[in-house]
C-alpha cells in the first residue's frame, strides 16, 4: 500500500508508522525509497500533541507541509500524511475531535480539511497510523488516497491481528509444550482439577496412579480404579472445609504395578483467574511419602527400644548401686584404660582424697591408687578373665595397714571386647589374726608337751 501510494504521488521515499502494542506509542513499520541501514527509526508517544504525525494519526485527518518543517527523526522537507483506521478495540487511543483539533497549533502544518473522507467513516473506527509520503498532494488525489487508506485499514489491522493470533498461538503451544515438559519430569504425580471437580490436567506420574488404557490388565483397573475413588473422595472432604489435623493432608493409594500401598501428602492451591485459572479450579501435588513414614515408622521402634534399653539400664544401674551400698567389702569399677569409674563408699575411704591438707593421708591414698591401678593395668592387657590377688593397702585415716585380696572379673561387649573391670577387696585382716592366733597356740601346745 505504501508503494502504491508513493507511485501514484510520485514520491522518492515514503514512511507506514503504526500504532505500537500496547497502544502507547507510534513507530516506524515500512519505509519506501530508503537503503536498508539508511532508514530512519520513528518511535511517537501518542500523548506528544506537539508532533504533527501523532495529530493526523489521532484525529483520523490529513496533514501536509509544502515548505521546510523537519520532523524529528524523519529526513523530509515536503510531505503529506494520510491516516489510515483500524476497527475499534479495547485500550485503544480516543479519536480527536475536531473542536481538539482546532485548538492544537502546529507551526508549518497544514490540516488537509476540504480533503477529508466521510465523517460516517471515523465512527466505529480507532488510530492505527498514517502513511507519511515525501510530497506535496492535491485535493482530488488526496481524497481519493484517504478513501483508499480508510478501507485499507481495518484490512491491515486484521492482518496484523492474525499475525499476532499467529505468533501468541506458536508462544502458547511453546509455553504449554515447556511446562508439560517440566510436569512429567517431576517425580511427583501433579493433577489439575476444575471448579465441577473434573481433571483438566496431569503429568505422566499422575497418569500411571489415576488412568487406564485398553491393555490393562484387570487387576490394574481396579487399582487404578481404587486410587480414583480414594482420590475423589479426598477431594470431597477438602472441599467440604474439613478441618486441618494432623494426618488430614495424607492419602493413601496404591500402586497399579506392584499392588503395595504408597502413602502421598497431598498440597492443593488454588488457581484463581489471575493466575491463568478458573474461580474454583486447584492444581494438586502429591508427594510420595512412603519411604519416609517407612523410616519414621523404623525410627519409631528404635526409639522405643532405646527407651526399653534405658529402663533396663536404669533398673541394672540401680540393682548395682544397691549392691554397692550394702556389700562391706570395697568395690570398685574400672573402664578398659583402667580408669576408675564407679566405687563404693568403702573403697572411698582407700581411694579418694578429701579437701584436708594432710600430706600423709594424700600419700597413703596415692600410694593405694597406684598399687590397685597397676594390678588393673596387667590384668586388663592379660587374656584370663578373672585375677585373684593380695595387696597390704594403708587406711589413709589411721594409717593401719590392711591386708586385702583383690577378685577381679571382666564385662565383655557383644563383639568380645572388655568393657569394664568388676573387683572386689576382701579383707584379710581377721583371716591373718586367725593365723597369728593358730600359731600362737601351736607355739604353747608344743611347750606343753
């Protein structure tokens, strides 16, 4: 069209500028007569009232200039523009009317009025350019290329719309391609579900729980077929507004495959129209929660087990300490590096310093600790498992000497490993009177005789 017009004119170069979209401004579409890195780039707000093309174009007149009146970014001395409509739609610029166009004052501009097509023409019709020729026009041609632009308009404008259609179409079928794409990659099963409660979408996980084909065995249709009912109903309850709990987002299905059950928590959002839905559509996630309620499960009785070992820890911790506080004999209780870590209150009494500054007892108590730490030592690297043995032990608050016998005995774990080192000291003190009081008495039975 644009060529057409510049031959019917004679005019050496021509410029089609468009309204943009969004409508907010005019730019530079086609250009005749130019080279193609010589062409300018026109980009017109269409709120600058101060430029004579968004005037012609807005007001749906012709414009012209015979003499110098350079418009910004066009290279024309001479020119005329003609307008051209388009069918009216939503968010489109508002036809200037005349009384407007009146008003407006456009230095070296010339409002092409006597030229101007049918009124009946303007109405219905919106802005969609003007075909700027590099010429001076008379009347009659210029009215007849008006009419010719005011039909070719609406032509153009539905053209451009199918381009566009086009273009959107090719853009959604991408998108829609991109995120069918994206749902069947996610391990999780992901449906979508209008406002009457029918699937409008799901990924190829959700498929395998909740749809059959015709070589299905039978016992996948009734699985599949459970899963739907469970699923349905699920569906139903939060619908209804039930109230959240604990368990209330879970969901039990099975699988098609195996025929096992597969625990999902289910998360729902709803998709309203700003976000490309319907009021009351919801897209469902279900994530597969099996494995780790599994694990929960396991973790759960090995709690309690632990709980189990820890009552009977407990219940052999205090047997043991009740056998500590009612045996007389000094009991004591070594790890495997020979380490004392449990003791009676009589072994107390030889091992453990107290806060007095007597450097004697400390030294007795020094003195008892290491006989028994060496004798622990040796028999703690030695194989046997039990060592009997007499050591003279000091008593640190009288310094008396006391004759003991060590019993010993090891705990092993079960890997076979000593865990602990049990020993007893018995006191040897009466048994060795008794011995000095036999051989007394052999002593004077022998003088009798």
């Amino acid at each position: 069209m644009l060529a057409q017009f510049a031959d019917i004119v004679g005019a050496r170069r021509a410029l089609a500028i468009t309204l943009d979209s969004p409508p907010r401004r005019f730019v530079g579409t086609a250009n005749v007569g130019f080279e193609p890195e010589t062409a300018p780039t026109v980009s017109l707000s269409i709120d600058d009232l101060s430029n004579p093309l968004t005037v012609s174009a807005l007001s749906l007149h012709a414009m012209s200039c015979d003499r110098v009146s350079p418009l910004p970014g066009v290279p024309f001395g001479e020119w005329t523009a003609i307008p051209f409509p388009q069918p009216q739609f939503r968010g489109a610029p508002v036809v200037l009317s005349e009384t407007e166009l009146r008003q407006i004052q456009l230095e070296g501009c010339e409002v092409r009025w006597r030229a101007a097509a049918d009124r009946r023409r303007r109405l219905g019709h919106a802005p969609a350019g003007v075909a700027l020729l590099e010429a001076s026009v008379d009347d009659v041609t210029l009215a007849a290329l008006i009419n010719a632009a005011s039909l070719a308009g609406p032509v153009l404008a539905r053209m451009a719309a199918v381009e566009e259609f086009r273009l959107s179409t090719g853009r959604l079928d991408q998108q829609r391609e991109m995120l069918t794409t994206i749902m069947n990659s996610l391990p999780d099963p992901i449906v979508i579900i209008n406002a009457d409660r029918d699937m409008v979408a799901q990924n190829q996980r959700a498929e395998h729980l909740l749809s059959t084909t015709d070589h299905d065995s039978e016992g996948r249709r009734r699985a599949v077929e459970i899963n739907n009912l469970l699923f349905t109903s699920h569906l139903s309850k939060a619908a209804m507004g039930a109230t959240e709990s604990a368990g209330s987002r879970e969901l039990n299905l099975v699988d098609p495959d195996e025929g096992t059950d597969l625990l999902f928590e289910v998360l729902t959002h709803a998709l309203g129209p700003g976000e490309g839905g319907h009021t009351g559509s919801t897209v469902s996630v279900l994530r597969d929660v099996t494995d780790l309620r599994r694990a929960a499960n396991e973790l759960e009785r090995q709690v309690q087990r632990v709980r189990l070992a820890e009552i009977d820890a407990k219940r052999e911790r205090d047997r043991l300490n009740l056998i500590l506080e009612n045996v007389a004999d000094p009991i004591l209780v070594t790890d495997d590096r020979s380490n004392i870590i449990l003791m009676n209150k009589e072994a107390e009494q030889l091992f453990e310093s107290d806060d007095s500054e007597s450097w004697d007892r400390a030294a007795m108590v020094q003195a008892n600790d290491t006989k028994f730490t060496t004798f622990i030592t040796d028999f703690t690297i030695s194989p046997s498992m039990a060592r009997r043995e007499q050591m003279k032990l000091q008593i640190p608050e009288s310094g008396v000497e006391l004759p003991v016998e060590v019993v010993s005995g090891k705990i092993m774990n079960r890997r076979g490993e000593p865990l602990a080192i049990v020993s007893v000291l018995h006191d040897l003190t009466e048994q060795a009177e008794n011995e000095r009081l036999y051989e007394e008495l052999k002593t004077f039975s022998s003088q009798l005789e």
